[in-house]
C-alpha cells in the first residue's frame, strides 16, 4: 500500500477524489445493476468527466463515460 500512495502523490495520471453524499445519492438512484465500488468509481468518473481505465466488463456496459482497455 506504501508504494501505490507514493506512485499516486508523484503521479500526475491520478485523480483522487473524495467521496461525499452526493456521490453516494447518486448511486442510490441509479438503477445499473453493479457492485459498491464499481458503482463508485464510475458514477466519479461521469461526475468528473474523466475516462475509465478497467477490463472489467460490467463497467465497461454501465459507464456513461469512456472506458479505456
């Protein structure tokens, strides 16, 4: 875990958001059938407007967003 939080401080790929309620009343309303944490990383990126990178297949049918991989 050290290493992955200083790859992403020394990184300028990475976007690191705070997840608040508003994210979360989003995903509360949102019927795409996906876990928790999909659902968090995606309904992020569409807030946010920024691409996905992910081979799994769920998030690449529900985001509304481009999925990259």
């Amino acid at each position: 875990m050290k290493r992955i939080i200083e790859d992403i401080e020394i990184s300028s790929n990475y976007t690191m958001k705070a997840m608040d309620h508003s994210i979360l009343s989003e995903i509360a309303k949102d019927d795409r059938d996906s876990s928790i944490h999909d659902n968090i990383i995606v309904h992020t990126a569409e807030r946010e407007a920024h691409k996905i990178i992910s081979r799994d297949s769920k998030i690449q049918e529900k985001a509304k967003v481009e999925v990259i991989w």
